[in-house]
C-alpha cells in the first residue's frame, strides 16, 4: 500500500501549518500588492488553530481529521477566505469517509471536491485571478494522475499548482478587492493561489522527502 497512515496524514497537515506559518510575510505582500494586505495574518490564524486542534489528538480516520483540521480554519479565519482555505479541508471530510489510508484518490477526490465547494460558494471561475487559479489545475493533475502511486500524483499536483500560480500573473483580477486595481494586477500572482502552491508543495515535500 502506497498511500498514507492516519498518522502521517496528521503529521503533513502540521508540515503544512508551519510552512504558512513561516510564509506569513511573503503572503501578506501578496495580498498587500493586490488586497487589503491581511492574507498572511489570517492563513498564520487559521493554521495556528489547526495544529492545536490537531497536536496530540489521535484520529480514527480521514474524514474526522480533515473535518476537524477544516473546522479549525473556518471557524478562526472569518471572512471569504476562511470560507475558502476550510473548504478545502473540509472536503476532505466530505469525501474521505472512514478511510485510513491517504492515496491518490484520496488526493484526487479531496481537490476536486474542494474546487466545486469553492466555486459553488464563492462564485469565482478560473481566470478571476483567485486561489482557484492554482486548485483548478491542480485539481485536473490529480484526476489524470489517479491511478499513479501518491508520490507521484502529488508531485504532478504540486508542479500543476505552481505553473497556475504562475500563470495568475497575466490575469485581471475581477473579484474582490483587487478588482478595483483592474489591469494594474497584472504581473503579480495572486495570494490565495501562492498559499494554495505553498500548502500543495509542502505535501508533494512530506510524501517524496
Ligand atoms: P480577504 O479578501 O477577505 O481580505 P484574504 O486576504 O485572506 O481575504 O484572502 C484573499 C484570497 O482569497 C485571494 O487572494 C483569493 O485567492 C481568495 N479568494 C477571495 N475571494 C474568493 C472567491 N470568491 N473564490 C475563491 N477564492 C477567493
Ligand atoms: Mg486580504
Ligand atoms: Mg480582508
């Protein structure tokens, strides 16, 4: 079996706590470049809450961690992108059920669960220069690697999440704050879709480390 333990499944999502964690600068000039500058304080909250919900509880399986990790994030981020970041774990709960092994499709179903959640919620398609920018593609990489071993799938996924960061530079961005600087977005990425790279890369990190 090449997927991951309950355990180890707990230990990347505290990898990717500290990875935001420490990322909490670059993403608020990000989101300062574009936004209301609080994207970094408000990820730094949320995954804070989530490593004390997570440090020293045991699971029973998949969904009860990605429930409680989603939760976490949701209830202590507020606005959109608590709704946002929550979803994406919180789809984990949605699709995981009493799953204890963490594999491709696992990986698969959680991504795209997500990307439907948010953009049912949020309203945003690809192209609005918002974190869906990265999970879209990512998202896809995972559907077509699904029947590739983890350590492959993530690697696919993670690359996948950096070339849509990427490409978020040469979009205007038409939702939110940023909407208002228009064209005056361009060349920069947006925030949301760095912290979406971050958390993804810190997984593909933890899985072929
Ligand atoms: P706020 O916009 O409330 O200040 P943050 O700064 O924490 O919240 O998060 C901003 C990020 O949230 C954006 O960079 C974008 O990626 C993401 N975001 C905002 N609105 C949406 C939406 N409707 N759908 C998807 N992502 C969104
Ligand atoms: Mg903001
Ligand atoms: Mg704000």
């Amino acid at each position: 079996n090449e997927g991951l333990t309950i355990a180890q499944a707990q230990e990347m999502a505290l990898a990717v706590a500290d990875k935001i964690i420490d990322s909490e600068p670059i993403l608020s000039q990000a989101d300062r470049d574009l936004g209301d500058g609080d994207h970094g304080l408000g990820m730094a909250r949320g995954f804070t809450a989530l490593k004390k919900e997570l440090t020293g509880t045991s699971f029973d399986n998949l969904r009860d961690l990605y429930q409680t990790a989603g939760n976490a994030l949701l209830t202590t981020m507020g606005g959109a992108s608590g709704v946002v970041f929550g979803s994406l774990f919180l789809a984990g709960g949605k699709t995981m059920h009493g799953a204890d092994c963490f594999g491709s499709h696992e990986l698969s179903h959680l991504l795209n669960q997500s990307l439907k959640d948010v953009m049912g919620r949020g309203g945003a398609k690809p192209g609005d220069k918002t974190m869906i920018d990265a999970l879209a593609p990512a998202a896809e990489a995972a559907k077509a690697n699904i029947d590739q071993p983890l350590a492959v799938s993530i690697k696919a996924v993670a690359a996948a999440a950096e070339a849509g960061k990427e490409d978020s530079k040469d979009m205007i961005a038409t939702m939110g704050r940023a909407k208002t600087l228009g064209e005056k977005t361009l060349g920069l990425p947006d925030a949301g879709a760095i912290s979406v790279t971050f958390i993804l890369e810190t997984m593909d990190a933890y899985i072929n480390g």
